[in-house]
C-alpha cells in the first residue's frame, strides 16, 4: 500500500467512527449524568455533553420512563433547559414508556415551560 492509500484510509476510518462513535460512546451512565443535568436545571452540563457528541434526544436503554432529557426539563420545570434543548433540535414525538410525548409533558408542566411548548 502507497502513503497516499494508507492516509487515506486513516482519514476514512477516524471519519467512519467520528460519525458512529457519537450515538454509541455514551455508557449508561454518562446519559444518566445528562437526564440528571436536564432535571435539576444544569445548563453548563447540558452543553459540554452536547458538545461532545450526545444525542440531545439521549435515552437510557433501561431507563423505566424512558423519558427524554426535554420531557425531564418538562417535568421539573426548568425553562433555560427546555429552551436551550429545542433550539438544538429535540424532538417532540418520542414517546416514553408510557406512550407521552414532550407535548404531553408540556401539558401538565408548569406555566413557564408549558408556553415554550404549546
């Protein structure tokens, strides 16, 4: 194999896992961190994990809600969360295990997240 071959071949596959490795390098843990952080309102912890690659809509595989870091912010009222994790794209349409979505969170949450919803 050339130089050439091989450089390209590095850049191919450090490219592969830069895109793979953002959705499947996170241990349960790590987004447990990240649905605690959406819960109690720490927005500095909400960015520094979006900027290392977590899905903003990141769920636990053995999560009982199956809630969404969104439909936590929701939950406990924290309106800089759910205003920072809509501008980045939540989604508003997945369920959690109780088939509620964002939107029926918002429905039953406080005044001041409810309006950023609804």
């Amino acid at each position: 194999m050339n130089r050439k071959m091989i450089a390209f071949s590095g850049f191919a596959i450090g490219f592969l896992l830069s895109t793979t490795a953002s959705a499947t390098s996170f241990s349960e843990q790590d987004i447990m961190l990240y649905e605690n952080a959406a819960g109690r309102g720490k927005l500095q912890q909400i960015k520094d994990f979006i900027a290392q690659g977590m899905p903003v809509d990141a769920k636990r595989e053995y999560s009982m809600s199956g809630a969404t870091p969104l439909m936590l912010s929701l939950k406990f009222c924290k309106p800089e969360i759910v205003s920072f994790l809509l501008k980045q794209g939540a989604s508003l349409t997945i369920k959690d295990e109780d088939g509620e979505t964002a939107t029926d969170y918002a429905k039953k949450a406080c005044d001041e997240v409810k309006s950023l919803i609804l």
